[in-house]
C-alpha cells in the first residue's frame, strides 16, 4: 500500500473511532467558549442536571443495579409478554445461537429506532398495552421479528436475512408499525432504506456475513478477539460491517462517512469533519449487551462515548446548560447538516462526560462500577424525555428537527 493508501486508510480509520467522536466534542466545545457556536455553555448548571439524573437513578434503581443503554430495554414493556416468548424460544438455543439470534433482532431494529414523532404508538395486538416512541418502536420491530418478518425462511422465522431485508417495501412497514394517517410514522422511507442497506452492505461484505445474516458478526468478533473484546472493537467491527447502510451524506476519500458531518467554521478537508456515530454506538451498545449475556466479556466500556440524540440534548438545553444565542431558532426545522444542530450534537458529547463525573461522584461511585452506558440508561436519557414531558406537550425536542428516520 502506497504512503497516501495508507493516510487514506488511517485517517478513515481515526474517523469511525470513539476517539474522533471525543476529539471533536472537545474540539466543538472550545469554539463553543470562544463564542463562536449558536449555543453558549453554561456549566454552573451542570450540578442542577446532574440532580435530575441522580433523582431519576435512585428511585429507579436503589440499590445502584443499572442495566445498560440498549435496545433491550425497549422490549420490557410492563403487560407486554412478547419478550417472554423469545427468551423461551431461546431455551433450547446454543450460547453460540443464542448471540447470533439476538445480533439478528438487535440490528434490525435498531436500524428502526430513530425518533418515531409525538403522534405514532403502537398497540400490542396481544394484550392491547399502546405505547410510543421508542418502547413503541421496540415493541413493532420484535412483534415484526417473532412473525418472521426479517426472514426468508419459513422453518426458521427467528432470522435476519438479506433476502429477506431487500423485499421489505414501506407498504410491509406500515402494516407490521400500524401505520396510517391517524397514526403517521416519521421517517417511514428512511426506515425501510435502511432495511434494504443492510441487506446490501452484507451481501458485499461475504467474509463477514457468509450466512448473509447480521448475526455473523458474532463469529467475526470471535476469530479477530477471541471471547475476551474491548469496546471499541466491537464498535469497529458494526461500522466495518454496517456502515455502507447509511444514507450518503459527507464523502472523504471516496468513502461515505454516515454520522460524520462537514462543518465549515472548522476549515476543509479532515479537519472540518464531525465525527458523531449516534446511531452505531446505540448499536454497540445493544450488542455488547447481547454478547454479555451469551458468556463473552467485553472490556473498557467507557472508551465509546454518550449519544447525541435529543433526549441527551435536550436534558442539556431544558435545564440551561447549552442556550441558544438567538432563542427564535429553537422553533425553526433544522436539518441534521446544519451547523446549529452538528454544534448542538458535539457539545452534548463533551457535556455528558462531564455530567458523569459529577453523578460518580454524587453516588460514590467509579467509571468501572458506573460505566457512561448505565449513566445514559439510568440516566440521561431518561431525565431528557421526563423533563421534555414537563415543559412540551408531545415531550418534543426542545429544538425542532428535520428527521429522517436515519439519525436521532
């Protein structure tokens, strides 16, 4: 490989690490407190934030026992059985069967998970609990995956398969997502692109998917890592395997870059480039957790970094930490490539650390008996949505998004 092959290679690898997303959090809060960002800072209110969440975790969780941020927690639905039923069907499972299974159902749905908007729910056809957001999500995409709606196979409906990904139209999304004018699903296409991406990106990907299933990752993991992986190899590992899935946005070295963002006050080339992997970080996130339960260890969890979504961001502008200079912008559509919302994203990275340090601290607690994953789950995200609801009917964002499904 030549010399600019391998710069090619190591700046597009640097771009896809955890270490980018921290980098330009910092980086994004120094232009923040030199003015020169739409938000101004304001961290004497960081111990004000810091509060809710530490309210929020011990009356959730006295005993200090927090699960991780994951797409697992979307399924714990109280009066929902559908979780019941697939850990039974996990029963006569392999360890081995069991992480490929719930690598299958974990990706596809999180593909699903981004912001659904205030009037979507979804109604458990089973016991008729209605729920929105992303609980409702959750339980719409595992509904979809017991049915068989990610499989090709008729004797083997528990699967994801690219056969089956590249025939789901929106038409199959509105029906298993209830979807209808009174009902309407942000983002639907977007959804249903990211399905048919997913299918694409294994198929071109042979060495890693060679049953053509996402659940392949597992085996992957195991010849590069062995059972013992840090996090950021499992990080590593989603964006080499799913990264093609995202919509084409910035382009660097021919390559696109999904959740990385030009921002132009930074200059050109590299350096004007935002790294940010909200959605394959919440991904991560969710397998290690799936992984952790089929017996594999997984290490330095808080090498990944929080997620800039609107619920993180929110808590951060709802209780004055971040302000917008000019207020009048909070209730204009701002797209996920415009500076206001890029800004808003990296800040929301930055302040999340400094937030845990602070909840640590409050709770006695260290990094590795409270990792960043449970701060968010206990937590952050959760303190977002619970003062949003407060303050917005609808718990909206308390700045307005152009979503597409894709990013938040």
């Amino acid at each position: 490989m030549s010399t600019s092959n391998n710069t090619m290679a190591n700046e597009l690898t640097y771009l896809f690490s955890p270490e980018a997303v921290r980098h330009s959090s910092i980086k994004m809060y120094k232009h923040a407190m030199n003015g020169n960002t739409n938000f101004i800072v304001d961290e004497s209110l960081l111990n004000e934030a810091a509060k809710l969440v530490t309210t929020l975790i011990r009356e959730n969780h006295p005993d200090l026992n927090i699960p991780y941020h994951s797409r697992w927690r979307h399924f714990e639905v109280p009066g929902v059985t559908l979780l019941d039923k697939l850990k039974e069907s996990f029963l006569d499972y392999t360890s081995q069967q069991k992480a490929e299974t719930g690598v299958d159902l974990i990706v596809a749905s999180v593909l699903l998970d981004a912001g659904a908007g205030p009037k979507w729910k979804y109604t458990d056809p089973e016991n008729g609990v209605r729920v929105g957001r992303s609980e409702g999500l959750g339980l719409a995409s595992l509904n979809m995956f017991m049915n068989g709606g990610f499989s090709s196979s008729k004797s083997n409906p528990l699967i994801v398969d690219t056969e089956a990904l590249s025939q789901i139209t929106p038409d199959a999304l509105t029906a298993y997502f209830q979807v209808s004018s009174d009902n309407p699903l942000v983002g639907l296409n977007g959804r249903v692109g990211l399905l048919n991406s997913l299918g694409a990106a294994m198929l071109a990907k042979p060495e890693m998917f060679p049953n053509q299933r996402p659940g392949d990752l597992v085996s992957y993991l195991q010849r590069q890592h062995g059972n013992t992986i840090k996090a950021k190899e499992v990080l590593a590992g989603v964006i080499l395997g799913f990264g093609n899935i995202w919509p084409g946005r910035t382009v660097f070295h021919n390559k696109n870059l999904g959740d990385v963002w030009q921002y132009a006050p930074f200059g050109e080339g590299i350096d004007s480039l935002v790294s940010l992997h909200k959605l394959s970080q919440w991904l991560t996130y969710s397998i290690i957790e799936t992984l952790q339960n089929s017996g594999f260890t997984i290490t330095q969890l808080d090498d990944l970094t929080g997620l800039a979504e609107y619920r993180n961001g929110g808590l951060l502008v709802d209780t004055g930490v971040l302000k917008l200079r000019n207020q009048s912008k909070a209730s204009e559509l701002h797209k996920p490539s415009s500076e206001l919302i890029i800004e808003w994203r990296a800040l929301t990275i930055y302040l999340l650390d400094l937030l845990a340090e602070i909840i640590r601290k409050d709770l006695g607690k260290t990094s590795e008996e409270l990792p960043l994953v449970k701060i968010l789950e206990g937590g952050t995200w959760l303190a977002g949505r619970r003062i949003a609801q407060t303050l917005r009917d609808g718990a909206t964002a308390p700045i307005l998004l152009d979503s597409d499904g894709t990013v938040f």
